[in-house]
C-alpha cells in the first residue's frame, strides 16, 4: 500500500502543476483546505482516489492528497513572490507550449511516414563516401573467449576443444562453450573493444601485451580458467571496418532522412498556405 500511494502522489503532483484555476467547484462542494485564500475542495480530492479503494485507504489516501496540495500550493505561491521582475512567464509558457506542440506533431510524422529502411547498399555507399569520419580512438580486435568453472568436469574438455580450434578451427568448440561455460565470445567476425574484454579477464591479467594480434593465451584465478585468442587486431588511427561502425552509420543515415523528411513537410505546408492565400506580410 505504502509503494502504491507514493506512485500515486507522484502521480497527484502532475496533476497539481496542471490544475486549471478556472475550473468550478461543484454546487454545494466542501471546501477541505485553503491556502492564502486558494480553495481544495472535496471534488477535487475524491476524483484522484482509485474507485476501488477501500474506505480506510481511501482516508489515508484523502489525507495524504490534502497534505501534498498545501506543500506544493505553498511553493508555488513563494515562487510567485520571487520570481525575477525581468522573468516573462507568459512568454517562456508560450514558447514551451509551442515546442512541445511542434515536437508531438515532429514524433508523429517520423513515426508515420519515415522509412526505416536502410539497404546494404546504402550502407557501402555511405560507407566509402564518409570512411575518413571513422578512424579508430582505441585499438579493436576480433577474438574467441571462453571463461570455465576450475571446479567443471568439463574442464579436461575444455582444453582439448581449445586446444582442437585451434588447429583445425573445429566448430564443436562454440556448441561447448554454450552448454558450459558462464562466459564467452565465439563469433569470429565482431570487433571488441580491448577495454571491454579485459573486465573478462581476472584482474591480474589485463594487460594490453595480451590484445597484440595472434595472442592465443590462458589464465586462471580461484573460480575459472580463462582462454582467449586475438584472431584479429587494428590499430587505433586507421579506419574503422565497415561492420564496426554500421549501427553508428544507420543512426546517421536514418537521421538525415528524418531532417529531410521535416523540411520537406515544412515547405509543403509553406506551399500550400500560400495558394491558400492564408500568409499576409505588411511592410
């Protein structure tokens, strides 16, 4: 119950900051508070208690509402006392207003009529154009990891298997490495960030002598041993490979085409008011 009022309150204090001094009490309402002459009435309250509460909850509910109400009231009327003579309110509600108006209608569009849809072809393209925006920070590598309990029954396997991938490049490995172990990377074709696949490693062996290119090593603390093998590695400075940056590429594509999409919206209204004949400019 504790949980559900304090949601509930917070609930209530959206509607506070949104209550309209306009609204009318209804006929013969009782008035359960004031605030510097500024009424809560019992409508008001008993329209935010949940039809289903019990009469006991919804007292301590009541109470609680009312409390709430006179805290926030109380703020709101010192704000007011002290807002800054130069502060235009009305026109930073304007402009809120406005902004918030045009961003739903914005979401809306996008959510509608944008594509979604972004091609292999777009991708290389964009790719071979814009290569040069995608030059490493920091060294990536592609690898196998595979982290196995000291205690497994598996583990004698777990060599052999490593030991087999290595040499033959046997796939039974990933099958292994799935059914046992608590943690691995077994795709050969995604890049890592070194940084990243040291917090793998136990603390005493995170070390960057380990990421050089065809490192193939084992380490063991007191709960696991650890293998990996850098398959791959690129430097930092060169050019990311295109797989790297393709999610990075697909969030700047699909952003171009939402600008796109917006301006294009924003002259064909432009268009049409102005054969509507609904823009006048005086000089």
């Amino acid at each position: 119950m504790k949980r559900f009022l304090l949601f509930f309150l917070w609930g209530c204090g959206c509607l506070f900051a949104c209550k309209s001094e306009q609204n009318l009490p209804e006929a013969n309402d009782a008035v359960l508070a004031t605030v510097h002459g500024k009424p809560l009435y019992l409508s008001e309250v008993k329209a935010m208690i949940p039809a289903e509460a019990s009469t006991e909850d919804s007292t301590m509910i009541a109470g609680a509402i009312m409390e709430k109400w006179i805290r926030e009231t109380l703020l709101m009327e010192e704000a007011e006392r002290n807002l800054p003579k130069d502060l235009k309110i009305d026109d930073l509600v304007r402009d809120y207003r406005s902004s918030l108006i045009r961003h739903n209608y914005e979401k809306i569009l996008v959510e509608l009529q944008l594509d979604s849809t972004i091609t292999s072809q777009e991708l290389v393209d964009y790719y071979e154009t814009n290569k040069e925006q995608f030059h490493l920070e920091q060294p990536i590598v592609q690898c196998l990891f595979m982290e196995i309990p000291k205690d497994s029954e598996k583990l004698k396997e777990a060599d052999r298997l490593w030991k087999k991938h290595a040499e033959t490049g046997s796939e039974d490995l990933t099958d292994f490495a799935v059914a046992h172990s608590t943690q691995f990377v077994m795709s050969d074709s995604t890049w890592y960030r070194p940084d990243y696949l040291m917090t793998l490693l136990p603390e005493n062996s995170r070390k960057s002598k380990y990421f050089a290119n065809g490192q193939e090593n084992t380490f063991t603390d007191n709960q696991f041993k650890y293998y990996i093998t850098i398959l791959s590695r690129i430097p930092k400075g060169e050019v990311a490979p295109m797989e790297y940056v393709i999610d990075q590429m697909s969030r700047v594509i699909l952003h171009k085409r939402k600008i796109a999409l917006l301006d294009e919206k924003r002259e064909e209204i432009y268009e049409r008011e102005i054969n509507r004949n609904t823009i006048k400019v005086y000089n």
